[in-house]
C-alpha cells in the first residue's frame, strides 16, 4: 500500500468521496444493476456530495478514506451501530467502496481493518454488512473472515427488486 493512507474522512473529503461513490457504483455493479441506472449514476453527484458533507460531521457515523499522493480519494468506508434491531451488538458497515484500479492492493482489507479498530474500541466485538447478491466482493469479505448468515432481503434499486445478502463477522478483529 505504498503512497496509500488510511484517514478519519473530513468535510472538505465530501467531493472526493461522493466521485468515488458514483464510480465504484458504476463498475462494482455493472451486470447486476441495469445499466440505464449505472449511465445515471454521474446525474446523481449533488445528491451524493450533500449525503457525504452531512456524513462527515456526523459523530454517530465513522468514515474513513484511502487516499494516494497522486490521485487523492480512492476509496473509503462508512458504519456506525446497527440499524438492525436484531442485531444491536453489532457494528454494520454502511458501505465500502473502492476504485477497481486499486483491488487486490491490500487498500480495502486496510479500510476494513481501520473502521473495525476503532469500533472495536467503542467495545463492538461483531460487524455485519448487506451485500447485493452476485457481487464479486462477496468473496473479499469471505477471505476476511465474513460468511453468509442465512438473512437475505429484497432491495429496490432504481426499477428493480434485488436481493442483498447478510454476511457477518463474529470477530472484527482481523
């Protein structure tokens, strides 16, 4: 991860983060959700811009940014306690995203690892996140420890119902 830090996200990331939002949208997803959304998705950055600028001053939410020397934000990751009353114990993570240019470079274990650190001082033990079935990064999460619990529920996306998966961790420690 050479040039490539693990930061607490600030206001003044809310651009940044909103651009890498649209983009990792537009090719994580590409083949599960119809492209005539993803073509839409740049339509969509004042929308995105505004939700990081109030995400970033909110306390109860962590986020946190991969950012390069020479290329600035490239990816981050945002949670905070569970919005599933099933699962109050828990950290959730909200959303990890990050450009495909930098996959396979260690940048999203780190950013996983980062948030689960510090929810691990907040004394969280366990984490979970919803993933859209069919995503490649489900085996990401896999290799870090996460598996499918059996819970899956219908998410509407734009025109289409799509099923997101619920993998967990009963250690966040990685």
């Amino acid at each position: 991860m050479e040039g490539i830090s693990i930061r607490r996200a600030t206001f003044d990331d809310a651009a940044e983060i909103a651009n890498v939002h649209i983009n990792s949208w537009r090719e994580a997803y590409k083949g599960l959700i119809s492209s005539d959304f993803l073509d839409d998705r740049p339509l969509f950055f004042k929308n995105r811009f505004e939700l990081w600028k109030r995400a970033t001053r909110d306390l109860e939410q962590v986020t946190l940014v991969a950012e390069c020397e020479k290329n600035g934000v490239i990816g981050f990751i945002n949670g905070g306690a569970a919005r599933d009353p099933a699962k109050k114990d828990y950290v959730e993570v909200w959303c990890l995203y990050l450009l495909k240019k930098y996959h396979g470079k260690r940048v999203g274990l780190n950013l996983l690892k980062s948030f689960f650190e510090l929810q691990i001082e907040k004394g969280f033990q366990k984490g979970y996140l919803w993933v859209l079935k069919g995503n490649p990064t489900i085996s990401f999460y896999e290799k870090t420890g996460g598996y499918y619990n059996g819970e899956a529920k219908d998410d509407e996306i734009g025109t289409q119902t799509l099923c997101e998966l619920c993998y967990v961790w009963d250690n966040i420690s990685l």
